[in-house]
C-alpha cells in the first residue's frame, strides 16, 4: 500500500470504463502498460478477492517472460545450453515474489530486459531499423515504469564504450533524434505550462529535493554493496572482470558488455538519488532488473574459458568481496527490507534465531572468500558450478524471504481488515451500490486501504480532520456544530445511500455490517449526512488515548454510552483507573487491569443540545527509550479505548 491500491484501481477503471481513473478522477501521472495488463481480471471477476487472484496469475505469466529477452540476449554471445541457463537463472531470482504484489515490477522486468536486448543489437550495428527498434523498446519500458528515464543516459555513454572516438559519427543517428527529442519535449512542456520533469510522471516530486553529493555517493555505495550481495558475489566479479578487459574483444561482446556496464550504472544511480532523500533505504526491487546482464556475463566468462588476467582479476574479486562486506547490515535490516530489500531479508532471519546482526558481516566475509576462491582456482572445466553455486544461494534465499513476506502480508491484512471476508461491504450492499468513505483521521490508514481496495462499492471519499497519506483524490468535509450535517467544499449537504466510517465519526443511519474488531461500520443513511456524535484526545489512526478523551453526543436527549477501554501489559504492571465526568461530576470509575478489556457505562444528561462526558485515564506512561538510544514513540499513552456504544 499503496501501490497496490493505485493499480487495482487503474485496472479496474480501465477493464469498466477505458479510461484510467483513480477514485473516480483522471490520472495521467501513473504508467499504463502495467494496469492494461492485469485489467482482465475485474472485467472477468465482479468479486474483488477473485479479480486480485486473478491479477496475480497474470503476474506470474508476465514477469516470467524475463526469461525470453534473457535467453536472446545471452543467445547473441554463449551456446544454447548457457544461454538456456541465463533464462533458469532470470527467473530464480528472490525478486520474482513480487509476482505476487499489484506492482509494475511484474511487468518492468521483461520490458527492461527487452530494451537491454534491443541496446544491445544497437550497439552491434546501429542501423536506422535498430535504432527505431530500439527507441521504441525504451518508449515501452518508460510507459511501464518512469524509472525507464534511466535507459537515456545509458544509451548516450554505451556507444563510447564501444567504439570509443569513433562512437559520435558512427552512432550520429541516435545523438541527433536524443537532442531533438530533449528539445522537443521542454518546448511542449513548457508550452502547457508544465515543468520539463514532469516527465517523470508520480515521481516528479523526488525532482525538487536538494540532493547532495556526499548523500548520493553514500546511498549509491550502499546499493552497489547490496546489488552484489543479491546477486551472490561471482556474476559482478565476472561482468568486472570482462568489463576491465573489454578492448579487443569481438564486436557483440564489446555490445553486450557496454550496454550490461551502461544501463546498471544508471539505474543504480537513479534509484541511489532518489533513496538518499525520498526513502532513506535500500531499493533492490527498483534494481534487481539488472541482475540478469551480470548472469550472462558469468557465463559469457565462462563461455570463454574462465580467463583470470592477474590485475583485472584481483581487482573484480577484491572489489566483489568487499563491497558486500562494508554494507552496514545493523542501519539497514528492518520493516523496510521486507517490502524493498529482499537480500537481507536471510540475514533477518538468521537475527531471529540469535546470530547477533554485528556478526552478518563476517558470515558474508566467509561466503563472499570462498566464492572468492572458487572464482580464481576453478579450473574451467568445471566452472560450471559457479552458476550453479549461484542457482543454490537464490533457492536457499528464497524460504526466508517468502516466509518473512507471507508474514507481513498476514499481519497487514489483519491491519486493516478482521470480517470473515475482505469483501464484507460488497457481500453486504452488493459491488454495484455507492459507499460513502469517511476518514475520521482516527483508525488505522490500512482499514481505509483495504476496505477500499477489496470492495468496488465504496466509491466516494472523504476526511473529517487531514487527507490520508497517498496523495490520492479525496474531499474535506465540515460539520455544523449545532446539527452535525456535513457538507462538502461546495458547501453542499453531502447526501449518501451507505457510508463506511469508524466510531470516531459516529454517522446517523442503521448499522447494516461491521467489522467489529476494527470499530468500522457500514451504515445506511439514504439521505442527508449527518454526524450524532465526536470523539477527541485519541491519537491518530489509533485507538491509544493520552491523559483525557471527551466524547460529545449532538442533538442529544439522554441515554446512555458504553465504552470499553483496554489496557497494555507490556506497558503497565498495574491496575489502570478510568473516571468519567459529566460536566464536574464523577459520575463512574473503573478499574481496568491487564487482560480482559472493561466497559465503563455512563447514563448521559444534556446539556443545552449536546451530551458529553470525559474520561480521565490514570496512570498514563511513555514507551521506554528502545536500545539503540531513540525512542520510536514519545506519546503519552493512556488506555485503549476499543469503541463508544450509544444506547437511547
């Protein structure tokens, strides 16, 4: 989230309307060719649990393609056998569990494969029809995923490579179309009156950071030390080493090799700028693309003899050892790894079962040294284990790695949903009705994700207090204070045949379903929107409260509210008190203790033409300063209030 969300619902809109539409809305910062892919799915299934199965089928049919571009290019310069081995070895690698994930990863890495091929024939003779060819092959692969934008540089330096001076006149054709496209396309956008890096679609934000060269340059060592270690050490050393020792090479190697040594630099590049000021992490699913060049480069080596000049030799090994070394395993190991750093995702593991995370790099020392060794004393009739040592590391990598990712997908679907079926709104009202969405700002952002995600039905979307992360389209609503109405930013009632909203933002209607742990409830209102009541002091998309909570009935008459409040063992050894005033009369108290949530009931008395009643929760505490010396949550906690239950 909330990727997958976006593109289900770009799908979805494409597979009923042809057009892509988020939340209702036109989007034209999001690439297409990934959503028209797996639209098939919700035009065949109304379901949503079913069409999501379904997309992920067509996943594992698209990111398998992999091995088709791989084959070919590995065709071009080893014998069948090895260039068969270079497509088992593209589709072995720990990143095709994104087959299982709404994500432009499934299609991207077979189209920057096909670009990778279609560099590559280029380069060997860059005939008119090959530089179409080629050009429309990266047009492809930037209308799969923007990060494509990388292709360009690569193809402006791979022709140096391989012809060195004589690159400007013999590729003179490319260099022409680059600088009339570049001129092209600042000139159209500056005459929509949009900036130039707009061509970088969603991610045009990452545009208008202040990138430092000091930043870059750490993040970028940090994902070469990475891509090395995801790759299992032997096919860098190998692409280095060929890479070093490319000059008199034949012509399709020297194409290969530039285009292989191009195209990583660039994209690692790209992605190394963007993580040292958007995501602060390694991104190795916004790279792994490249690890089938440096496959077949290991087995172009080995193709040739397992040749190991002594300098460039020792220079690959040294370089291949200890850059996966120096990777700082303690910064980097955590919830991020799960969703973009597969590689570390073992060593994870291997923490969770008490290797200390200091000693990560001495196994790695140990593994990279003796992958080192073999590299330089296999004689090369046997150098076939190399590949196949690589082969066996990406199948011992892959139990933790789907264990680790089976794990969180679990825990974030819980998250957000506990109903017996993720589609409970759509099994309530049908996939063909309306729903109303209300983000109070109060529950968890995953209930409003997913819900939406696995339910066609809700449709319109609202925030009572701040829009949710995302940056997707939604609409501010006020509240009368004296009726409860809402309205919209056109000052217009809102009206609404269901809404879906938590307790917080407790809606005038009948309760049709709930998701009962989660608090969220789907209402029938059929008319005017109107709020009965507000809740304030609980922190937000949380159900934890500081010191206070005051809950307020409007139009109120009487009756009675019962809420039911939970404490923590992990944070209190001891009985907590909850008292609740109306106005400055005491008027219920409790003890809660650590295991069984409590219900405080309180008879209500109005006020003017409102109820409210305060709850004051004792002792409240701060979480303890965790070991590395940071405290990832400073609040004060009080009690977990579970929900407010009004009764006439």
């Amino acid at each position: 989230m909330v990727d997958e969300l976006i593109y289900s619902e770009l799908a979805k809109s494409f597979a009923g309307t042809g057009h892509f539409l988020i939340r209702g809305e036109a989007s034209n910062v999001y690439a297409f060719v990934y959503p028209v892919l797996i639209s098939p799915a919700w035009a065949l299934f109304s379901r949503v649990p079913q069409a999501y199965a379904a997309a992920k089928v067509i996943n594992s049919g698209v990111i398998s393609l992999a091995a088709v571009p791989a084959y070919l290019i590995a065709r071009r310069i080893v014998s069948k056998p090895l260039a068969l081995a270079a497509a088992v070895l593209t589709v072995s690698v720990p990143s095709m569990l994104y087959a299982g994930m709404l994500m432009t990863e499934n299609a991207f890495y077979p189209v920057f494969l096909l670009a990778a091929l279609a560099t590559i024939a280029w380069l060997e003779r860059p005939t008119p029809l090959r530089t179409g060819l080629m050009l429309a092959a990266t047009l492809l692969a930037y209308l799969t995923r923007t990060e494509a934008v990388a292709i360009l540089p690569a193809l402006v330096t791979a022709p140096l490579l391989v012809s060195g001076r004589r690159a400007l006149r013999e590729y003179r054709l490319f260099y022409a179309i680059a600088v009339a496209g570049v001129v092209l396309e600042v000139v159209v956008q500056t005459a929509r009156g949009v900036s130039p890096l707009a061509v970088f679609g969603a991610y045009e934000v990452a545009s208008h950071s202040s990138y430092t060269t000091a930043g870059v340059s750490r993040w970028l060592l940090y994902h070469w030390e990475e891509l090395v270690l995801s790759l299992g050490v032997l096919p860098f050393a190998a692409l280095g080493l060929l890479g070093l020792t490319m000059r008199g090479r034949p012509r399709p190697e020297r194409a290969f090799l530039a285009a292989a040594v191009s195209l990583s630099f660039w994209l690692v590049l790209e992605v190394a700028a963007f993580a040292s000021e958007q995501s602060f992490r390694v991104e190795e699913r916004n790279m792994f693309y490249v690890a089938p060049l440096f496959l077949v480069a290991l087995l172009l080596w080995i193709e040739r003899g397992a040749p190991r000049p002594a300098l460039p030799a020792a220079a690959s090994l040294a370089a291949a050892v200890a850059l996966p070394v120096a990777l700082p395993y303690s910064k980097l190991i955590g919830l991020s790894a799960v969703s973009d750093t597969p590689a570390l995702l073992p060593f994870a593991s291997l923490h969770d079962s008490g290797v200390p995370i200091h000693d990560m790099r001495w196994i790695v020392l140990g593994a990279a040294g003796i992958g080192a060794v073999l590299f330089a004393l296999v004689p090369a009739r046997y150098a076939l284990v190399l590949p196949a040592l690589v082969l066996a590391y990406s199948v011992v990598a892959q139990k933790p790695i789907e264990g680790k990712h089976r794990q969180a997908s679990v825990l974030d679907l819980f998250q957000g949903i506990t109903a017996s079926h993720p589609d409970w709104v759509d099994r309530a009202v049908g996939h063909d009705a309306t729903v109303t969405l209300i983000w109070s700002g109060n529950t968890d952002k995953y209930s409003i994700w997913e819900n939406e995600f696995f339910n066609r039905s809700v449709r319109r979307f609202y925030y009572t207090t701040a829009p949710l992360e995302g940056d997707l389209p939604e609409k501010p609503l006020t509240i009368e204070g004296r009726t409860g109405l809402m309205r919209g930013p056109d000052d217009k009632v809102v009206r609404a045949a269901y809404v879906l909203t938590d307790g917080s933002v407790d809606v005038a209607g009948t309760v049709v379903a709930q998701d009962v742990r989660k608090g969220i409830r789907l209402l029938r209102v059929g008319g005017r929107v109107r709020q009965i009541s507000r809740v304030a002091g609980l922190y937000p998309q949380d159900t934890w409260s500081g010191s206070e909570v005051t809950y307020t009935r409007l139009s109120c008459a009487g009756g009675s509210l019962a809420a039911e409040v939970q404490s923590d063992p992990a944070l209190f050894s001891k009985p907590q008190t909850v008292a609740a005033f109306v106005g400055e009369r005491l008027v219920a108290r409790v003890l809660v203790g650590q295991r069984s949530p409590v219900v405080v009931r309180v008879r209500l008395r109005t006020q003017g033409s409102t109820c409210v009643v305060r709850f004051r929760v004792s002792p409240t505490a701060v979480p303890a300063v965790v070991t590395n010396g940071q405290n990832p949550d400073p609040r004060e906690l009080g009690i977990h209030f579970n929900r407010f239950t009004y009764s006439r």
